[in-house]
C-alpha cells in the first residue's frame, strides 16, 4: 500500500478536529454542530479524494471542484460564499483542461 500523501494528512487532521468540535457543540446543546459536522465531511471527503487521485494536478483540481461544491452549498445562505465556490469551481476546470491538454500533447 501506497504511502498517504501529505494534503491527504492535513484534511483527515482537519476533519477529524472539527469532528470532535461538532460533536462538543452537540453536547453542549449549541445547534451550530450541525454546520461543523457537515464541513468536517467534507474535509474526510477531501482526504479520500487526496488519497485516491494520485496525478498531483489532478489532486489539486478534484480538491477544488470537492471545495467549491462545499461552498455552493453553503453560499446559498451565506452570498459571498456562493460566489467564492464558482470562482474556485471555474479555477478547477481550469486546471483540468489545462492538464488534459499537457497531457495530449
């Protein structure tokens, strides 16, 4: 088995603390553990997509399509955050086809 790389490691480190932060608010009977819980899954998912693409210009452009699609969703009740999640979204096709092309030619 392949050695995890090192962006796979801070997202899993990542995700694993606001993990146990959402499950303290819980605990403590604050409903804001159900933003923390949901951005901590996508921080796990983060660290599996990081793990299993293994190209690193791919890596990078599968994080940002993972990180923009966070933001989409959360933008909708939080408008900056909408817009952030399309400029990383088209930041991410970018880098696809700029790597598709390098790739091709």
């Amino acid at each position: 088995m392949r050695k995890a790389p090192l962006s796979a490691k801070v997202f899993a480190g990542l995700g694993l603390a606001s993990l146990v932060a959402g499950l303290v608010l819980a605990i403590l009977g604050s409903f804001a553990y159900i933003g923390v819980l949901s951005v901590s899954l996508f921080f796990i998912a983060a660290a599996l997509v990081a793990r299993v693409v293994s190209p690193q210009a791919s890596r990078v452009a599968a994080v940002l399509l993972l990180a923009s699609s966070a933001l989409l969703i959360f933008g909708l009740t939080a408008t900056p955050l909408f817009y952030a999640g399309w400029g990383l979204l088209a930041g991410a096709v970018a880098l696809l086809v700029v790597g598709h092309k390098r790739r091709t030619s």
